[in-house]
C-alpha cells in the first residue's frame, strides 16, 4: 500500500481527496491572533469572513516536523509506503519540514517530493499519481514518474492587488503601478516553482484572455481557480472549453492559505500537458 500525503495549498475539497486516496496536512492560517489549521477547501468557516474582514492582519505558517512525523507514523506501524507531495519550496518551508521528518524515518519507506507547483497544479500532479497507483506502479517509479510530470504543469493567474503579494516575499521586483491603477491587473506565472511577472492587461475581457492564452495547446487537464465577487469563472471556463474541447475541464475556490498571499481577488488556472 502506498499513501499519498499533500498539503492543504491542494485546495481540495474533502470528497475529492477521498476520492484521490490523499491525507491533507494542515497549513495554519493566523488572523487576530486566532489560528486556524486547513484542511479541506470547504471546511474553513468563520475564519473566510475574518480574513475578509482583517486583510492586512493575517499570515500563514507552514507544517512543522512534528506534524508531518505524527502523520507518517501510522503508515509505517503498517508495514505500508508513503509519497508526500507538497507545494513548492521556493514558496513554502513545507517541503523542508517534510523531508526531515522522511530523513527521521527509520523505514526508508517514505519519498517527499517538491512539487515546483501549488494550488490546481498540485491537484492535477494528484490525480496522475493516483492513476498510477490504480495501475500498480511502484513507489521508486511513482516518484520519477511525478519528478517527470511536473515539468508539464503550468499556473497562469492575477490578481486585483499587488499588496498581499508584496508583503508575502514571494514576488521579486514587479511595477508598483501594476495593481493600483484602475482597471490594471498583472499577469503572473509559476515558473520552476517561483512567482514571476509576464505582462498586464486592462479590463476583464484582456484578462481573461491573456490567462486563456498563456495555457498550451497540448493542455489535457485544466483547473480554475478563483476568488471574489468581482471574478466570474465561468467565463474564463466557457472560454476554455471552446479551445480545449477534449480537456477535462474543472473548476474551484483557493484556499485560504493561498489567499492570504494573493489576496481576495484573483483568479488563474493550472493546466496538464
């Protein structure tokens, strides 16, 4: 038996990650000195309306040792194999915490890799693996098949506001127009597991269109993210289904541990070749 982990950045819902076979460790999202620990998309409550309310007033802490540690334990009391696939560590100390608490592992029977990727990237890296695991491939085969795979996963997205962005540290030198001129949004990517900047668009319908165009050609599987009133998926996916007719085509909100970086407006999609 091989246990697939991940990270609550997945933006899963708890019936999808029953369906994938996938344990969430929980990343904590602090506001007002309440902390909260995420787990499934849905499942975040009261803490929404408070990070609405206190934008500039909160932070995210990623999983320590422990946590991961108390989380392996019972796999390995199993006899059994586990695959911790976690969100990017040029983002997060995530992956750190992860591999310490495999390297602690007295089994060997435990493989954490860095995703490069987060959020419907993560999700699609998940659901190959599971396909995999349906097939019966090995833990040593999964590992460098999703080491392979991840160089063909993409993340497109923007955001109404540069701030959050900026006092995440999670996004180099960038205009500090882009974000606070009306009607002005950036387009930005995830490259090699890193934030960067790629042009901005004026109006939704350039929006949009410039997220659409970014996607390849040979895209099989897409997911669109998004967050606030202002944002409508719907039109981004009618788009995208007329493009990508074969793709299988999905749609869901960010966690709130992404939204603490990127804000409550912003939307992207992730893709598979």
């Amino acid at each position: 038996m091989i246990q697939l982990y991940t990270d609550s950045t997945c933006c899963l819902p708890r019936r999808d990650a029953s369906e994938l076979g996938v344990q969430i460790v929980p990343i904590s999202c602090s506001v007002k000195g309440r902390t909260f620990l995420e787990e499934y998309l849905e499942e975040s409550g009261e803490f929404e309306t408070m990070m609405a309310d206190h934008p500039s007033d909160i932070s995210t802490s990623h999983p320590p040792i422990s946590t991961f540690s108390a989380m392996f334990q019972p796999i390995e009391q199993r006899g059994g194999e586990a695959l911790c696939l976690v969100l990017s560590s040029r983002l997060s100390g995530t992956y750190s915490s992860a591999s310490i608490a495999a390297q602690v592992s007295p089994s060997g029977r435990i493989r954490v890799l860095d995703s490069l990727t987060t959020a419907g990237g993560l999700h699609l890296l998940l659901r190959a693996a599971k396909e995999k695991l349906d097939e019966g491939m090995s833990l040593s085969d999964l590992s460098e098949y999703l080491l392979e795979k991840r160089g063909h996963v993409g993340i497109a997205f923007s955001v109404g506001d540069m701030a959050a962005l900026r006092r995440s540290g999670r996004l180099g030198v960038v205009r500090q127009s882009v974000g606070t001129m009306l009607n002005v949004r950036p387009i930005l990517t995830l490259e090699d597991g890193a934030i960067k900047a790629c042009g901005i668009t004026r109006g939704t319908a350039q929006t949009l269109r410039a997220l659409a165009e970014r996607i390849p050609s040979q895209a099989k599987a897409i997911i669109v993210h998004y967050q606030g009133a202002m944002n409508d998926p719907m039109a981004l996916v009618a788009s995208l289904r007329a493009r990508f007719p074969g793709a299988d085509i999905r749609v869901g909100r960010i966690s709130c541990a992404l939204r603490v970086h990127l804000g409550n407006d912003c939307i992207g999609a992730a893709w598979m070749c």
